[in-house]
C-alpha cells in the first residue's frame, strides 16, 4: 500500500503525548504509525473479547459445545 500523507490537529494532550512517543529519537511519523497500529490492535482484542463473553454467556451454545465434546470424548479411542 502506498503511503498517504494525513494532517492532524493536536490539542496539548495530543501533543504531550508525541512528545513522550517521541523521546529517544523516534519521529513523528513513526511515533504515530505505531500509536495507531497500537490502538488498532488493542480495539480489536477488545471487540474480540466481547464478542467470546457474549458466545460465552450463550446458554445454548454452551450446551451444545459440552455435548459435542461429550460425543468426541465417547468417539476417542482408548489409550
């Protein structure tokens, strides 16, 4: 993917916060790119977990999954 150019107005928080991602040399430019890969990844193991707690708190489905687990236990041989 090409890159894209992006304009961004920073409040002082914002601004505080490169500051601090860009401590030790990092540009801005990386500092940013990892500040959003970061977030990104993070929202996504949120959506992921809520998405889990909610098949989780699925009564029926977890019925269904003990008795499929029950069938392949019974289907197991032994040893």
């Amino acid at each position: 993917m090409a890159e894209r150019l992006i304009s961004v107005r920073l409040d002082e928080a914002a601004a505080a916060a490169l500051d601090v991602l860009t401590r030790g040399g990092v540009s801005r430019s990386q500092a940013i790119r990892e500040a959003l890969i970061e977030r990104a990844a993070r929202r996504d193991g949120h959506l992921l977990a809520a998405e889990a707690a909610a098949i989780a708190a699925d009564e029926d489905d977890r019925r269904e999954a003990a008795e499929v687990l029950s069938l392949m236990e019974a289907l197991r041989a032994p040893g």
